[in-house]
C-alpha cells in the first residue's frame, strides 16, 4: 500500500494547472468560487502557486444571510487576492416567484439545486467580464456519491481536485500551508443548513477508506456508498446523443446520370 505523497502530488497539480493554462488561456485568470471550506481553499492556492497571485479571482456567493461568510472573507485575506461578493438571494427568489407563477410549486429537490446552478451561472458570468477560466472545486469523494448538482458545482472548465479524496486534499492544503481554519472546516453546502456527512449518512473517512482500499466493514453504508455511486454516474458523463444510422451510400461511389 503506498502512502499518498502529498508534496508530490502538490507539485504535479500546480505544473498540471500551468499548463491546462499555457493551452487554453494564456493570459486569463482563474475565477474560483470560495466557500471557505477546504476545497475552494485548496484550489484558490494551488491556482496562485501555479499562475500567480494576479491571475485569480475569488466569488463569495452567499444566498441571503451566510453565517460563515467571514470564513471566506479570511480566507481571501489570507491568499491576497481580488475578490468579488455577489449574493444570489434575489435571482433565486425570482426564479422560484416566476416558477410559482406559471403554476408549479419547487420541490425540495429544485429548492436544493438551484441556487448551485445560479451560483454556477454567476461564476461563468464573472469569467465572461475577466476572460477567465472557471474551476470546479469538487474532490474524488463528493464525485463518488454524486454529492455534487449537476451544472451547478458539478461544472467547471479544469477540476484540479477530481481525483483526490477529501482526506488527501486535506493532506495537499497543510502541505500549501494553508491555516486549520479553512483545510478543517466542516464542509456543508451552505444552502440546506446540514453538513455533507450529514445529508450523506457517513463520514469521508469512511467513504475514503472505501475508495482506496475497497474496505466498509458496515455492510449496509457500503449498499448505500454503491448505491449512490450507480445512481449518480450520470453526472460525469457526456450527454448521451442519438447516433443517426449511416446512410447505405456512405462509403461508396455515387454515379449521378
């Protein structure tokens, strides 16, 4: 079993960044939406180590009243970069006002995910405005369960953190030297008032263990953990399109007389 080389793993995201750039956005900024949980922490730093602190643009994008705001607001201290707050409490209530009016009532599903595909909305308007690139802040352990909205945190133009589990991006923002307050932050979506191993069922411990090392000794969270990861496939991959049959002349000569 190797032990996961946070250093390492530091180094290969911050050149894999570097370069994704160099490709696709020379001189554009990174625009990052900033939770003050360790994931957009995470990201926030590892786009400043590879592009500079001048190439990142931090969203705070609290809907109403955010008790933790000031989380984020420190964290943005403590990076140094520019920032902007946009609250989406209004463009959130017109959407459900106008969903009401055309005689639909939201559900909870649509209460949960909506403001995520708005905030989402916000983060590639502000990229418009900067020509930035917009980063996705979910990790290998959100991913598995599908504890991510599609369109909404699901999108993003690179995702530094896809293929590591929360505890090794906990392991990769002490190796960026990032304060406890943001790499321990207990992580909630900031919109249903509950944690994620509370809307989840389980720890990330759990479910890392599980993604790793393939071990769950409580057979029915591993039900659950497979049930969740079947589920929400759909997620991650393309959209499925229907494949036109090939017409019979395809291929072959055509006379036309």
């Amino acid at each position: 079993m190797t032990a996961f080389d946070a250093a390492k793993t530091t180094d290969e995201i911050t050149q894999w960044i570097r370069a994704y750039f160099d490709e696709n956005g020379p001189d554009s900024p990174a625009v990052v939406g900033l939770s003050g949980g360790k994931d957009s922490s995470v990201v926030a730093a590892l786009c400043i180590r590879a592009l500079g602190v001048d190439r990142v643009h931090g969203v705070l994008l609290p809907c109403g009243e955010q008790w933790d705001i000031d989380v984020s607001r420190e964290l943005v201290g403590f990076l140094g970069i520019r920032y902007s707050v946009i609250n989406i409490k209004t463009s959130v209530d017109s959407v459900f006002a106008a969903i009401r009016a055309g005689g639909l009532e939201p559900d909870r599903q649509a209460i949960v995910n909506t403001p995520a595909r708005i905030r989402m909305t916000t983060l590639y308007a502000v990229s418009a405005i900067l020509g930035g690139l917009v980063a996705n802040t979910c990790n290998l352990s959100e991913d598995w369960v599908g504890y991510s909205t599609k369109f909404g945190d699901a999108a993003g133009d690179f995702s530094p953190l896809a293929q590591l589990t929360v505890t090794e991006v906990k392991a990769v923002g002490r190796e960026l030297g990032l304060p406890a307050t943001f790499v321990d932050k207990t992580p909630e979506d900031g919109l249903s008032g509950l944690s994620d191993e509370e809307n989840l069922g389980f720890t990330y411990d759990t479910l890392d263990r599980y993604i790793r090392h393939g071990v769950c000794e409580d057979a029915e969270t591993k039900d659950r953990i497979d049930r969740l990861n079947l589920g929400n496939l759909h997620k991650f991959r393309l959209i499925p399109c229907y494949q036109l049959a090939p017409s019979p002349s395809v291929g072959k000569s055509v006379s036309y007389q």
